[in-house]
C-alpha cells in the first residue's frame, strides 16, 4: 500500500507570493490534516479535512487555507507569504476522524517551504 | 487546559546505555497515548500507541512505553540505545479542543545517542 504522498517536497518563494502544497493520503484514508513544524513552535495543527469538509481548524490567519477533493486528496494554500511562514508542512491521513477509532496518523515527508 | 508535557527539548545518552524520554499528559478522561519519531527530512512514524488493555506497551525498534494513570505519565524507553535510535521523539495524545478530538502532539524531544 502506497503511504502519503506530498508534493512538492522542495520549494523556494519570496514574501507576498502564494503557494499551493498536495497531499494524497493512503487509500482509503478519508481524513487529511496539516500541520506546520517550525523548530521555535514544533508541530502546530493547521486544519482537518474529512469527507471534503474542513473539520477543525488551528490557531492560525486567513492566509493559511485548505481543501479536499472527492477522492480524498488534499490541498493547503498560503497567500501572501511571510518570512515566518518558512517551515516543515506536514500532512497525515488517517481510515477516520481523528479522535475516532485507535487514532492513529499517517505522515507524509513533507514540504519544505522556504520564504526569502 | 488539557495538555501533552515532554520533559527535556534535547536528551544525549551514550551508545549502549538506557534511554528515558518523558512523558506526561493532562486529561480528564483515559487517554489514547502514541509516541511518534522523526527521522532528519522525513515525517513521523509510529512507534507506539496505547489505547486499552496492557499499560506496558511495546513497539518498534525495541522501544516500549508504559501507562501510568496515577502519574499521568507515558515515558517511553529503550534498555540499549543505538546510533541510529538519534531522531526527534514526540508523543502525542488525542485531547478534546473546542468540542473536537483531536491528536495534540509534545514539543518533542532530540536523542541524541553518543558513540
């Protein structure tokens, strides 16, 4: 079984550009959540998505925004890039909810996202 | 507020001796308690997870981790490090925020294993 894909795992932007990072979960994994690693802030939840439908959101502003398509797959986007924005996405799917079932995650490798 | 505690941001043993990352959690609830490692440039893996049943839990590459309720601790170790056990540990718990489960994750700790 194929684990999760992220694309792209390498990325360099300037401030004020936007960026578009995929995720493909395992199969059959309906949920898809993100998360932003940064070494000051380590792992922060950035959102869920579950059945196409954003489920819980973080602490985080309108810039950081997500979606999920039929098939599972998921987007994250950021517009209007900041210096701080610069980290580790991490995207992880699981069978269920999280919370529900052992709740245990899948992770991707990531993408590394550089902001100059 | 509930929370997931993990003492020590770096932790250095020598190859060959015990490893004990800790952990301590906040819930008002039994928990599902996991602990994750992450390679350089790479996601998170699974190592553990415990959920019900037997609070001596044991997983991948030699680790093991108990449950203990009374102290709200789920520290995970190793008997005999090895160089390659050198990653980020974090364990995580799944926590209730707004009305939603959710895994909530430490802060992580850095083995680093000394030859």
């Amino acid at each position: 079984k194929a684990g999760v894909t992220q694309t792209p795992r390498y990325l360099i932007k300037t401030r004020g550009q936007q960026v578009t990072l995929s995720c493909s979960p395992i199969s059959g994994h309906r949920s898809v959540s993100w998360y932003q690693q940064t070494p000051g802030q380590g792992l922060q939840f950035l959102f869920e998505y579950f059945s196409e439908t954003q489920r819980n959101k973080g602490n985080f502003p309108g810039r950081f925004s997500g979606r999920q398509f039929s098939n599972s797959r998921s987007e994250m986007n950021v517009s209007t890039l900041e210096l701080g924005d610069s980290a580790l996405y991490l995207c992880a799917s699981s069978p269920r909810r999280q919370g529900a079932g052992t709740g245990e995650l899948f992770f991707g490798e990531g993408s590394r996202l550089t902001v100059l | 507020a509930q929370s997931v505690t993990q003492l020590g941001s770096h932790v250095s043993v020598s190859e060959g001796a015990l490893v004990l990352l800790r952990c301590n959690y906040s819930s008002s609830v039994p928990p599902y308690l996991f602990w994750y490692v992450q390679y350089p440039n790479q996601g998170l893996q699974l190592l553990l997870k415990y959920t019900t049943g037997a609070t001596l839990v044991k997983g991948i590459n030699g680790f093991e981790a108990e449950f203990k309720k009374s102290e709200t601790s789920f520290h995970l170790t190793k008997p005999s490090a090895h160089m390659s056990d050198a990653a980020e540990y974090f364990c995580a718990v799944i926590l209730n925020s707004g009305g939603y489960q959710k895994v909530t994750f430490g802060t992580g700790t850095k083995l680093q294993v000394i030859p």
